[in-house]
C-alpha cells in the first residue's frame, strides 16, 4: 500500500492492466448510469444461506444499523447507525484515510459542502443524465428500475410493464426561503465532483504537481428506485473517493496502480481471495468519460457486486468545468513551459456498503467449550471496540483496579466497560461484536497487580501484569 519510490508509476501489472483498446472518451451526452454493466449474480455465496438475516438482525440487536425512525414505522430503505455502528463505520472511513491519505504523501484531503452551486451538476452532465431507467408494472403498480429486473415484476411477476423513462437520481431542494427556480438546489450524488471543483485552489494552496490526488470521505444522496440488500443500496449513503490526476501518457499505468493498490486495502483489512474479485468493463460498458473502469466486487449471498469503481476518467471532467466556469483548470508546469488538463484516475468506493460487507466476511460462527457461539473475526482495525475490561465480579473492590486498567487502554484503543452478567456470557457477547481482546479483572488481581487477557478468535488467555498491558495491546492493535 505504499505509493511508488520514484515520482513514475510502476509499470502495469499483467493482472490488473489496463484494456489495451480502452475507447477513447466521447464528448456528446452522458448515458445513463443504468448502462453501467450487470454484477454477475451466478455465484451467490450458499456457505452460510441465512447469512443476511443473521448480519441484519445481530445489526439491530447488538446496536450496529436500526432502521430509521423506527418508531414511526421506519422510513424507505434508510438507516441509522447506533452505538455500535458508528464506531465501526468511523474505522472503515479512517483506515481508508489513512491508506489514502496518511501514509502517503502525493495525496491531499478535502471536505466538500453538500449543497452547493446547481451549476456543477449541469457542467458535469448529473442534470440530464444521472437517470436510472424507470418501468412501472401495469399490474401490481410497483416501479422498478428496468436494468435490474429481467422483464418482470419481482413482487407480482408479470411482464406487463410500461417502456422504460429517465428518472434522475438526484434529490431536490430550495436553498433559503423562496421556492422559485432561481432558488433550486441539490443534493450531491457524489463526492468525487466537490475535488475537480476545487482542483486549483488544492493546486494552488499545496504547491502539488501531478501525480497527486484529493481525497474526501462523505454523505452523498441518491433517489434510488429500488434500494435494497440492507445498507448495500441506501438514499443516502457514504462514500470514499480520491480523484489521482496524473500527465494523460500515465494514465493507463495508475490505473492499473490503483487497482492494485484498491485489491490491497480489501485483503489486507480481512476480506478472503474467494470473495474478492476485480472486474474490468468491456468497452462497450464504459460510461462516457471512462477510458477503463474496473469494479472491486464482494461476494454477496446474492452474488458478485460492486464495492468500489475505479476509473481512468480521462480529462472529462477538468475540462467540463474548465468550459462551463471559464476557469482554467490545468497544470502548468513552470521548469519546463508545458501546460496540460491531468487525466483523472478515480478509486470510488462506498464506506456503508463496505461496512456491510466485512461484516458478512467476518460473521462466524464456532463452538467452545461445548457451546454454540457467533463470532465476529473483524480485524482490529475496524471492530466497534478493541477491548472490553471486564471485572469479574459487581464488588466494590474490584471496581477501583478496573478502572484504573480502563483508563490506561482508553488513550490507545476504543474500550467497553461490561460488568452485568457472568464472565462467559459477556466473553459470547464480545465475540459477537468482534471484539479482539477482553481484559479480566479478577480478585487475584488486587493481590498480583495482574489481569487476564483473552483472544477473541483462539480464545486463548495469558496472564499480564498490569504494567505490561498498555505495551501487549500497542502491539497487538498496530493500526
Ligand atoms: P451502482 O451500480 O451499485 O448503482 P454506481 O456504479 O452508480 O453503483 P458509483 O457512482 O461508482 O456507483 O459510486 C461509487 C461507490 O459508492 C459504489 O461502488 C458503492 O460502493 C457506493 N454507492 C453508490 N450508490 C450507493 C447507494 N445507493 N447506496 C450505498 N452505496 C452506494
């Protein structure tokens, strides 16, 4: 996960290179997002077959994902992330952040507003073609999106469905009092155009010269026609995206880099080989301004499906907005006179979704001791909680060593601190949110300045004095 030593990408790998007859861009409209090529759902993943209900419902009962204004009978397809979920969607954003940002140095981070000038939507093309293709069914009246249902209604079967329309995606509201025209605003569907906007006030501000990118983690919004899965498919969701511009001749050579690089951070954070795959669009899939585009696909229980885009997208983009605000959007290169729009390589990927899929590749289940138990094997990284200090015991005396042990490992790890039930069923519930260490403290404990530390996974315990259990966890929880 390391950028090239030297200022040149390294040369395309064989597997992840880019299609040699990658079509150039056109220039004319956009098509549909709806072209976008099928996942291959022939491969549904039958290991575990109750495995979303079992991911859904421990989501709801351990505090992970409710679903949203519940008590009003909950609202289309939307979530809210609890106690639970929100400390491990913050690990999934933050150890993209650091792959991305932090351990690099040819990377930069934004933050780009939400709601900003409807003008970026036009000069993108999101205004006129960020459609899905609508069909109503004439039988049963539902609606669906046509490219994800084969000629029938999913709810009542019939082929009876009205030709499909372009229905735009994008959310609609009024910036300040006035419901006029004038006055229109939009949600942002993505983050990736809040970075090509800003493209010369990074440039300018960091002194950056291509290769370099822009990073930004955050909440984009899409009327989705059908959201489903889960979180998989949400109105409003979270994404993670780094636009990399680079000289146009190194286009295709960082592409096949971040592919490389995108396969990495999946693997490394604990998604097997069996259920990762990389797929590359054929020619005839490519969006508009795509010279290559390859998906990073998760095994779903329903199949393959995308995770993350990552797209040479060429200098579409710069120069859409370059001709729309009159801006120049280039790099100018002052040592040797050249002036150029970079190309643009773009690893997109969604942070809810791929919350959702380690926890299916982390959901296991084992025995011990004779007993039944859910396991969540997450890496350290993203688990809700790194460690649960647990006092063996409700006494008072115990009390005082536990939280001294607490407030030790609270700078360096995200702790619980459980003291209901017994030992055992607080070690099941820990395993069952992933915990990766629990730390016990017991009335030995008063006596040998000791604890218990017990790994998740193995189960195995090793005594500690007290003094060596900042320096095991450091260790052990490296980020
Ligand atoms: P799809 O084909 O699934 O609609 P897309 O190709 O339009 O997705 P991109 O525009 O490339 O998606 O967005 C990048 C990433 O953002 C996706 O790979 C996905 O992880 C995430 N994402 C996109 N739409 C949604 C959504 N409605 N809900 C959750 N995550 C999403």
């Amino acid at each position: 996960m390391n950028p090239p030593a030297a200022e040149m990408p390294p040369a395309a790998p064989a597997t992840g290179a880019a299609p040699a007859t990658g079509a150039a861009p056109a220039t004319g409209a956009a098509p549909a997002t709806g072209a976008a090529a099928q996942p291959d759902h022939a491969q549904p993943d039958h290991a575990q077959p109750d495995l979303m209900d079992k991911i859904v419902n421990l989501a709801k009962r351990r505090g992970f994902i409710f679903p949203s204004g519940e008590i009003y009978g909950g609202f289309r397809s939307t979530y809210d992330y609890g106690p639970l979920g929100v400390l491990m969607l913050r690990n999934v954003k933050e150890a993209w952040w650091r792959s991305m940002v932090q351990y690099r140095d040819d990377v930069v981070g934004i933050d780009a507003a939400i709601l900003s000038s409807p003008r970026i939507w036009e000069a993108s093309g999101h205004l006129a073609n960020f459609t899905d293709p609508l069909v109503d069914c004439r039988q049963c009246h539902e609606r669906w999106r046509a490219d994800k249902i084969d000629g029938r209604c999913p709810t009542c079967g019939s082929t009876d469905l009205t030709d499909a329309r372009a229905f735009n995606l994008m959310f609609k509201t009024h910036a300040g009092p006035v419901e006029e025209d004038a006055t229109v605003a939009y949600l942002r569907p993505e983050t990736a155009q809040g970075m090509f906007v800003n493209f010369a006030n990074v440039l300018q501000t960091t002194r950056r010269k291509p290769p370099f990118g822009i990073a930004q983690v955050g909440k984009s919004f899409r009327n989705e026609i059908t959201p489903q899965n889960f979180v998989f498919r949400t109105r409003e969701f979270e994404q993670m995206e780094m636009e990399f511009f680079v000289p146009p001749a190194d286009g295709d050579r960082w592409f096949a880099y971040w592919c490389e690089e995108r396969m990495a951070w999946y693997r490394d954070l604990g998604i097997p080989e069996d259920k990762l795959r990389l797929r590359h669009h054929e020619a005839e899939e490519l969006s508009h301004y795509s010279k290559a585009t390859a998906d990073v696909e998760f095994r779903f229980p329903w199949g393959f499906d995308e995770l993350e885009g990552i797209a040479n997208r060429t200098d579409y983009d710069l120069k859409a907005h370059a001709a729309a605000s009159g801006e120049r959007l280039e790099y100018f290169d002052q040592a040797t006179g050249e002036r150029y729009v970079p190309y643009v390589i773009e690893p997109a990927a969604g942070a809810t979704r791929t919350m959702m899929a380690f926890l299916l590749a982390a959901y296991d289940e084992d025995e011990v001791g004779g007993e039944k138990r859910a396991v969540l094997r997450l890496d350290h990284r993203l688990s809700p909680y790194q460690v649960a200090v647990l006092p063996l015991s409700k006494k008072k005396e115990l009390e005082g060593v536990a939280r001294e042990v607490l407030a030790m490992i609270q700078p360096i790890a995200m702790c619980d601190y459980d003291v209901t039930q017994s030992i055992g069923r607080r070690y099941r519930r820990q395993d069952e949110v992933g915990t990766p260490y629990c730390v016990t403290v017991d009335f030995e404990s008063l006596e040998d300045r000791a604890v218990t530390v017990r790994e998740r996974d193995t189960t195995e315990q090793v005594r500690l004095a007290i003094p060596d259990l900042v320096g095991f966890l450091r260790e052990h929880l490296k980020r």
